[in-house]
C-alpha cells in the first residue's frame, strides 16, 4: 500500500482553552504548536498534548502514539481535561 494520512483531532471539554501540541515526543508548552485544526499525521508518531485557560490549572500532559495503518480506520480523539484551581 502507498503512503497514507491520518487527520488527528484534540477535544478538550472546556470551552475556550487553548490546546499545545509536539510530534517530537518533547512535553508541550505554551511556546509548542498551538491546535487550530486537525493534524496531518503522515508517519507514525508520538503527539503530546495539553491545554489552558486562564482562572484554570493546566491539564495534565497527554499522549497518544500514532501508527500510520492503512486498513482505512480513523484515530481516535485525544481528550484533555483542566482541572479548576
């Protein structure tokens, strides 16, 4: 089979914070890519993810190993949750 591409998505259950993101498997930061849309996952990779919001302690780091499988079946969302201070 060709080269395949996995369109991941990041949920997080509080409305208006902001989600970080590495594929480099270092922990994110407010400096690491900040999610807009879906990522394109082309290779097998490692996505560390979380997420603020002002008045809000940030969530715990999540991760999710992608291994680019062409049977055609989508990946699952990586859930984030933030905890109240």
């Amino acid at each position: 089979m060709g080269l395949s591409c996995v369109n991941l998505s990041l949920i997080c259950q509080t409305s208006d914070a902001s989600i970080y993101y590495t594929l480099d498997g270092s922990s994110p930061t407010t400096g690491s890519f900040p999610y807009i849309s879906g990522i394109s996952v082309i290779a097998s990779e490692l996505v560390k993810t979380f997420a603020v919001k002002n008045g809000l302690n940030n969530s715990l780091v999540t991760s999710g190993n992608y291994i680019i499988d062409t049977s055609g079946l989508p990946a699952a969302p990586i859930n984030l949750e933030l905890i109240p201070e």
